[in-house]
C-alpha cells in the first residue's frame, strides 16, 4: 500500500482524533470537510470516513479512486446503493463500540417504567404528590430482536440484573448471556413469553416493518416495547394503535421512522410512552472509540491485512 492515501472524513476531529489517524497513518494526508464542501476532494479520495445515514451517492461518483468506505457509525442504510453493491468498493461499519451507552439506555428506560418515572415526572412539573404502581426487572424476562454486539450488551446487563434472556437471531450460536435462543420464523413465540422486548436489528429490506399490529398482538398486555434499532423496523401507525388499545403496557421510542418526530404524533401525549430524540448510542466518548477502531482498520489497510466489520453490501450488515 502506497504512503500517499488520501482520506476525506465527513466530521470535525479533536486534535486527539487526529494524532491517533495520523499515528496509524503516518504519511497520509487527512481532510476533515462537510458533506456539502466535499466534492473537490473526491477526485484523489482513496478512503471516505462518513456516518451511515448520509447519502454519499454523488461524492462516490466523484471518486474514482475510493478503494474503501468507512461508516463511523453501525448503521449503513444509505450506503448500500446499488453502485456500491457492484463495485470493489470496501465498505466497514463501527459495530462494536455502541454496546455500553445503548444498553445502559435501555435499562434506564426499563428501570423508568417499572418503578414510575414515566409518570412521577409528569407529576412533578404539576406539583402532584402521589403514588403510581412500581415493580421490579428482577427475575422478569427480556426478549431481545437481534444479537448482535448491541444485542449481546444489552442481554450481559439485563443478565446481571437476574433477568431471563431470551433472544432472536439468523445463526443460532452458543450465547453465555442468554437462556434461549430462537430463530427469526420463532420470533412471536418468543414475543409471548416476554416482559420488555428490546428490538435492536439493523434495518434492511427483511426487518423494515418487522413489527406490524401481529407481533404486538403476540405480546403480553403487560409488557414493555423498546426500540433503539431504526423507526422504520416498526410500523408506527400499528404501534400507536397497539398502545391506544392496551395490547401492550407501553413503549420507550429512541428512534423513528420520520425524524423529528412531527408535533402531531399521538405519541408525545401517551403517558405511557418514553421518547428520546435518538440519543440512545451518544456518549462523550462516542467519537474516541470510533475513531480508535477507524485507525485499527487504517493500519489494516495499509499493511494489507484483512479490515475489520466489512460489511456485506447486499445484506446491509
């Protein structure tokens, strides 16, 4: 691998970020732009460093020399276009660093509902004194809808808590955090038996909409949905209809099929509902742990070896 590689990053770098690329890639020239002023640089660009929900389309056409992707996030919904998919274009994902902020935000949210929060904190702001039903995540179980490196974190925690796991994914492995595994054509039977179920799929063509009006009907009435994969795994028509009709308890929404969530929602008024403004992977050290894994695979790259988390462009993960 030639010492001249030019690396385009659409994101501002701390200088701590830059030391760490630069030790990894001593000789390489990095440029730190906004999408938007990007395109001069794309003619040289040997590797683009961008977020998985940014459509690069028209900078990758621009590149004629881009070798490899690198997605500082876990998701890759619009880089996957068709252009790619043909080409010899590397494409690799930050899977693997969102596992500790994610699963410690989906333990506040199940911690928030079964002790009150949800509704003690509307209370508070009208100075209302009273007490709301409380409950316990001990000895409860946790249905978890992808077991993947978010997955298994979550599923670690909720095991360390005295929890039940079960969970759901396409290769049926040996799990040491989780009691029983089950197939994706499984999924409703593992639905029944749950009190808080955790979706955390990438979203592709299989898992858009993989929550419709059947799967809620195949929860308990009293359990938990939490969603901190993509909105658009769940028909949120369907899901407000479900929380309107009581056949689930209720729902903790990081992420949303249109985003902002549009000031008509249902869904801000249901006092059963906790929304987070797809928060749920952010961390102060978010950015230091990608770009550690972004400089792992550069010296990869660079030495010829095997990248780390290449994606399959076709399969979106």
């Amino acid at each position: 691998m030639t010492a001249t590689l030019q690396i385009v990053v659409l994101n501002h770098l701390a200088d701590r970020h830059l030391e760490v690329l630069q030790h990894a890639a001593p000789h390489c020239t990095i440029h730190m732009v906004k999408p938007e002023s990007a395109a001069p640089l794309m003619a040289e660009a040997d590797i683009l460093a961008t977020w998985g929900h940014l459509d690069v389309r028209d900078l990758y056409r621009a590149a004629p020399k881009l070798k490899w992707i690198h997605a500082l996030s876990a998701g890759v919904e619009q880089l996957t276009f068709p252009e790619l998919q043909s080409s010899s274009v590397i494409l690799t994902n930050s899977k693997g660093i969102h596992g500790i902020p994610v699963s410690e935000h989906v333990l506040s949210m199940m911690l928030a509902f079964t002790r009150g929060l949800n509704l003690f904190i509307r209370q508070q702001q009208q100075s209302i004194w009273k007490r709301v039903p409380t409950d316990e995540i001990y000895e409860k179980t946790i249905a978890i809808v992808g077991l993947g490196s978010i997955g298994r974190s979550i599923a670690k925690r909720a095991k360390g808590l005295g929890m039940t796991v079960l969970a759901s994914k396409q290769e049926q492995t040996n799990e040491i955090f989780v009691d029983r595994l089950y197939r994706p054509d499984q999924m409703h039977q593992m639905l029944a038996e749950a009190d808080f179920v955790v979706v955390a799929v990438p979203l592709t063509e299989t898992t858009k909409e993989l929550f419709t009006i059947e799967e809620f009907r195949s929860m308990k009435k009293n359990a938990y949905f939490i969603n901190i994969a993509r909105g658009a795994v769940v028909n949120e028509a369907d899901l407000v209809t479900a929380l309107e009709q009581g056949l689930i308890k209720g729902a903790g929404l990081d992420v949303f099929d249109h985003e902002p969530l549009a000031e008509t929602s249902p869904l801000w008024n249901m006092p059963n509902v906790i929304i987070t403004p797809h928060i749920a992977a952010l961390s102060p050290y978010y950015l230091d742990r990608a770009i550690k894994l972004f400089a792992d695979n550069l010296t990869h790259f660079i030495q010829g070896d095997a990248l780390i988390n290449i994606v399959d462009k076709v399969k979106g993960y």
